[in-house]
C-alpha cells in the first residue's frame, strides 16, 4: 500500500550555513521546489511580495523570512525550520540566518541537526565565515558534514577551482574533531548536482546533494552503547485498577534498556531490575534512544524527576565540578564567580562560573587567555562548580548526557549552552 | 533502515510526548487548548499515551466562540467521556455579553480576532501557567519561528524578535510571576504526519474532514460554508457542492474544499497531491501578509 511506504520513513535532521550571498536561500528554494513541496499559494505570495517591493527576480528567502521584522529589513532575525519529504525520507532544516547573531542562532539549529551543508562561494572560497561555520559544526558534534561549493556556473565548472577549495577545506578541517565530511560542487541557482547529476561537471563522479541527503547513514548517529535514562516524570494513577502502578517516564537518551536489565539508579545506587517497558504501543521486551517510555521497577525505591537509571555496569561520570565549552546567547556579558541555574537532562541544580580558561577567537581557533569579557556569541571553556552532582557523559560520546544550559536567575533567561568536556 | 531506528512518525511522537511530560513536570497548572480540529485531536491522543495507565493530570481547555460547526461539539464531548478528562469552556459570548470583547461587524465579521480576548482572560481566571496549542510550524511562516516552549509576557503577548533560544532537549519554562507558557509538542509535524498518524493510530474524526454534501458560497477564493453566521452579498448564492474541511476553526472563517476523500487514506493521497497549503482555505490568514505575526504576538493561539 502507497501509505505503508510513507509510514516507514527516516527522519533526517539537518541545518544550513553560509555566508551573506553564499547562495543558502536558493539552495533551500530549490530543494524544497524540486521536492514540490512549496505550494501554489506560497509561491503566489512570494512572487506577490518581491514585486511589491521591486525585486527583478523572485526572492525565495521571503518563504521563510516570515516575521514582520525580517521582511522590513530584508535580513533573517531567527532560525527558521522548513519541512520536504522525499519517497525516502523525511527531512526537517533549520535554516540560521547569515549575519544577525550568527553564532547563538547556528548553535541553535545545530544542537539537533545530524547534518549540517555549508555554502562556499566558489569564486570565493573558504573565507572567515567557513571556517567559524565548520568550528562550530565540529564543537556541536555533528555527525555529517556537507561541504557545497556552490556557484560553480560562475567559475566555467572548472574542477581545478573545485579542488583547490577542497584541500583548502581539508586543511583547516585537520585540526578538527570531525567524524565525516563531503563536498560536492554545485549551482544551487540552476540545479547542478542538487537533485540531478550535472552534465557541466562529467569530472565530478561524486553523487548529487539530494541523493546524499536521501541516503547517508544515520543509523549509528546515536550512542546505542551507554544505556541513560533520565527520569522525568512519575507516573502513578492512583485509581483502583492501578492501586500498584508507579512507572518512571522520561526519553532514552542513550542505548537500549531490556525488560530483566540489572539497573543502578542515581544518585542513590540502588540496584535493582526493570520489570516493565511501557511504551506508546504496548509493553515491550525492549526499548532505545531516542524513545519515550515507562521504565517499571521491580523493587519499590524513591526515584524521582532529575535521577538517572543506568546499567549497574556501565555508569556515567558524577561530579559538582566540570569543564565545559560555553556559547554565551545572553547581550549581558557572563558574570565571572556569577551564579546560574543549570539545566542538565531532567535536572535542574544551581551553579558559579568557577574559573574562566579563555576565549576562542572563532576566526582563528586560537586561544584568547587575556580577554576582557565573554559576551554574546562568544565561546569560552570555563569550570562550573555545581551545588549538586550531575550524571555526565562528555559531549563528543552523548549529546543529550553532555549538554547542559545555563539560565540568568534574574530575568530567566537562557544565557550559555554547553558542551561538557 | 537499521533494527533500533524509529521511523520518522514513531520519532515525531515520542518528541511530543517528552514534551508533554516536560510541561506536566515543570508547570504547576497547565491546560490544553482544544479548538476541536484535528491538530488538537491528535494532541489529545498523545497526552493520554504520555500518562498511560493515569489520567492526563491537566484540563482541557476550549474556547467556544458560540460559532462552532454543531459537529465539533458532539465530538468534542464524546471524547472528553471516552477519556475521563476535565473539560474548561471559554466563552466568546460571555466576553461579548460583559464588554470585554466587541463583536466585529460587516460581512466578512469573524470572532477569530476577539477570542484571543477570551482566552487569555481564561488562563487569567484559572490561573493557567502553561497552555498546550496544536499549533505546527510547516503552517504559517510565523509559526516557523516559534519555540516548542514559548513565552509570554503578564499580557500574554509573543515578542518574536527576542524569543529564549531552544537547543537539545532542554526545555527553559523558567518565568516571573504572572507570565505564561504557550507550549506546542506537534511544531515539528506536517500535516501529512498528521495524517499518518491517525492512519496508524486509528484516530477517530470528526466527519467535518470527510466528503460530504454541503451548501457552500464562494467569496475572495474561500468556500464558506452556509450557516447562521454569513450571510449573502449582492450576486452571491448557496450552492450544494461535494466537500470537506482541511482545517476546522469558527464556522464564520474555515474554507471547505471540493474533496471526494471519504477515507483517511484518500485524505493521504489528496494531502500529497495537494498544491495549496491548508491555511489556503482560512479566510483569517488572508487579511494581510503578517496578520499570523499580528494575531500571535497579541496572544492568539
């Protein structure tokens, strides 16, 4: 049955960066075209909105550009997220504007992105902006990168160009932790290599970005090894037919959990079994990352939201003291010794920004070590010093385990996202 | 596709659930809004599932502008028995009849506006911290821009430009006394997951989404359908004609759409093969380009 095959689709993750006029609008336009999946009346508005305001061609970033704000001033404020399936998969963008608090806003879209394409103008090449895209694409540890080098129409299709790029790319990559990284090249503007393989470019044997994107393999993208489970809800009816019923819920944010499991439970190390996996279809033997289940016990313990039920023999790291790599998002500069609220999976805790290590200066990935202030979008390692332990996993080996946020306790705000070294 | 990997609507809903928990864990007093349409029916759904075997430790909340298709109604009340759930009613009339709201008038005069009135002076009196809308960002461009947790203000107003940055799971609900939460669990579905999922789920609907026979007029590209709520301009007549509603909102505002699907699947096929965007048919979205923006940043759904 045609619905069947819809069903039993993946879902792929991805966001974009590039540099003012990289070409980013037109690529997603045309994905999301070739895909058919901008309707009639989107396309009539939008068409409608570049005449009115004397475009000499259609805009597409007014397909997303949807705050009023946006449209005044013709810049792109906030991430955007955009939805296209194709027969294979089902993908979600969060497009982060070019300029406009580049850094807070790609960390953003990043944080839940397997895939991130990265623009480069090929008449260009790699400036500034690409490598603070593919410094924070590695530091946000996504999986995949695509680098398109797009614009090729404009340079003659030449593959020498293409090249030089590429290892100009490779060479800064180096350095980087970054697990796999392609390039294709491409004219985002008339199609070339996006959804059908180019005849200008016979040289490059390379497959299209549609096909990478219906294909690549995310499968092993999550930590299907280190068994976490954060609780983050008790569930107890508390009506007669279910007098006995106490279920943990929460999402799996790491491994497989087994009805039979010997588990650990923190911070207290109780051991006991699971009894139960109560999931949205039913009990079952088993459950994963990334589900949301209800763990049952069999010994009756007090376990509440912001514990963490583990594998007996494979525990995460707990400490009050950790390093972390912090993007600051707040305007007011990071208080050195200032006290914030930290929200790690399911728990909250209070702490101090101990110590300060330095700065990076994204341009460069150089250390800054006598800065003035952290402010917003810069990236420090600094020492949090909690009031309680939390259950960890570095971020490169989990990234729901290894992330935490930082809150201003005064206006509430959400001031610092980290990366737990 | 590999043993432990979730297809795309089992990854989507266990990403609502979570959300749902979170409000359930971090909000003292949280509500559901349910207007009825299909977004909110699912959403029910997926609030019973996250607190199986309990009850869904929140109410439902409807704002009834006194505007509703009689079906909504029916269904609405069978499905608050079927679950046990509390049920709260906003009225737009009450608004209306104290002088809080003022009824528009002409005739394209919709209640779409001012039950915005009505509902925050519903979470006002109840003293809701959070409410849970259906609200999905493949609908509307603003809505692409809006967080799963998002803030209010003590007016209930949305600022749009300064919205709490949203990464990982971790959700910030964080506020000062008197401000609320507009959660939205569903923002990263289409509306063919939408679709999907009752398919898979078995969902019941309202017959409203199904093909049936129905006195429509045609005004400005929007079938409106015949009620005590519109009526005629010079030139403009009833017509019976085979349709059904892709989206359900005030009787005076939802667009019908010439449809002979009669089955979720043929929903399916029609959604896919569709060129128009379901907010296509809402006479309230084409009041001008950002009138979404306008509506939300008041504290409209």
């Amino acid at each position: 049955m045609k619905e069947n095959a819809y069903l039993n689709m993946e879902l792929l993750r991805f966001t974009t960066a590039g540099s003012v006029d990289d070409g980013k609008s037109t690529l997603i336009g045309r994905l999301l075209y070739d895909s058919k999946s901008i309707f009639e009346d989107q396309m009539e508005s939008v068409k409608k909105s570049s005449l009115n305001r004397g475009y000499d061609k259609i805009n597409l970033a007014l397909l997303t550009d949807g705050l009023r704000a946006e449209r005044d001033q013709g810049i792109t404020i906030d991430v955007a997220y955009r939805y296209f399936a194709t027969p294979k998969r089902k993908f979600i963008i969060a497009d982060t504007p070019g300029h406009f608090q580049y850094t807070r806003n790609m960390v953003t879209g990043a944080s839940s992105a397997n895939l991130a394409i990265i623009l480069i103008d090929s008449r260009k090449g790699m400036v500034e902006q690409t490598k603070r895209h593919i410094f924070l694409a590695s530091l946000l540890g996504i999986p995949h990168l695509v680098i398109c080098i797009n614009k090729m129409d404009l340079v003659d299709f030449s593959q020498d160009i293409f090249e030089k790029i590429k290892r100009e790319v490779q060479v800064f990559s180096s350095k980087l932790n970054i697990q796999d990284m392609q390039f294709i090249p491409i004219s985002a503007l008339h199609g070339d290599n996006v959804v059908d393989n180019s005849d200008n470019m016979p040289w490059y044997k390379g497959t299209t970005l549609m096909y990478l994107l219906e294909t690549i393999h995310i499968g092993s993208d999550l930590n299907l090894v280190d068994s976490r489970f954060p609780v983050q809800y008790v569930i107890r009816p508390q009506s007669e037919k279910y007098q006995d019923y106490r279920g943990y819920s929460g999402s799996i944010a790491g491994g497989i959990f087994r009805a039979g499991d010997k588990v650990m439970v923190l911070p207290s190390k109780q051991i006991t079994q699971i009894k139960a996996i109560d999931t949205p279809i039913g009990s079952t033997k088993e459950a994963y990352t990334p589900m949301s289940v209800t763990l049952r016990l069999e010994d009756e313990l007090d376990v509440s939201r912001g514990d963490m039920i583990v594998r007996e023999n494979n525990i995460p790291e707990i400490s009050q003291e950790i390093d972390v790599m912090i993007c600051w998002m707040s305007n007011d500069y990071m208080k050195p010794n200032g006290r914030y609220i930290l929200k790690h999976t399911t728990r909250e805790a209070k702490c101090i920004i101990k110590e300060i290590y330095y700065k990076i200066d994204i341009n460069t990935l150089r250390r800054i070590e006598d800065f003035e202030s952290i402010g917003a979008n810069d990236i420090s390692k600094v020492c949090l010093k909690i009031t309680q332990p939390i259950f960890f996993d570095k971020y490169r080996l989990n990234r729901i385990t290894g992330s935490l946020i930082l809150i201003d306790e005064a206006t509430n705000n959400t001031v610092g996202a980290g990366m737990i070294l | 596709m590999s043993f432990y990997n979730l297809n795309h609507i089992r990854e989507l809903e266990a990403e609502s659930i979570f959300v749902i928990r979170e409000v359930a864990a971090q909000f003292e007093n949280p509500a559901l809004l349910f207007s009825g349409g299909k977004d909110s029916i699912v959403m029910t759904h997926l609030a019973v599932k996250s607190f199986y075997p309990a009850k869904i430790p929140f109410p439902l909340l409807h704002i009834d502008t006194g505007h509703n298709f009689p079906e909504t109604l029916k269904f609405r009340d069978s499905l608050i028995e079927r679950i046990g759930a509390r049920l709260i009613v906003g009225s737009v009339q009450e608004s209306i009849d104290k002088g809080r709201a003022v009824e528009e008038i002409g005739h394209n005069a919709s209640r779409n506006a001012i039950q915005t009135i009505t509902l925050l002076d519903t979470i006002e009196q109840y003293g809701f911290d959070a409410a849970i809308g259906g609200g999905r960002r493949d609908e509307e461009k603003a809505r692409a821009k809006e967080r799963f947790f998002s803030h209010r203000d003590s007016f209930g107003q949305w600022d749009p430009k300064n919205q709490r940055p949203e990464l990982w799971k971790l959700f910030n609900g964080r506020k000062a006394q008197g401000e609320h939460f507009r959660v939205f669990p569903l923002s990263n579905w289409t509306e063919m997951d939408i679709w999907q999922y009752v398919l898979l789920e078995q969902i019941k609907m309202p017959s409203l989404y199904f093909s049936h026979s129905r006195e429509c007029v045609k005004r400005s590209g929007v079938l409106l359908a015949k009620s005590d709520y519109i009526s005629l301009m010079d030139g403009e007549k009833w017509e019976k004609m085979q349709v059904r509603f892709r989206t359900i909102g005030d009787m005076s505002c939802t667009g019908a759409t010439i449809s002979d699907a009669s089955t979720i699947e043929q929903i399916i096929e029609e959604v896919a093969a569709s060129r128009y965007t379901e907010r296509g048919t809402r006479a309230d979205d084409k009041r001008s380009e950002t009138s979404m923006e306008d509506r939300k940043r008041e504290g409209y759904f």
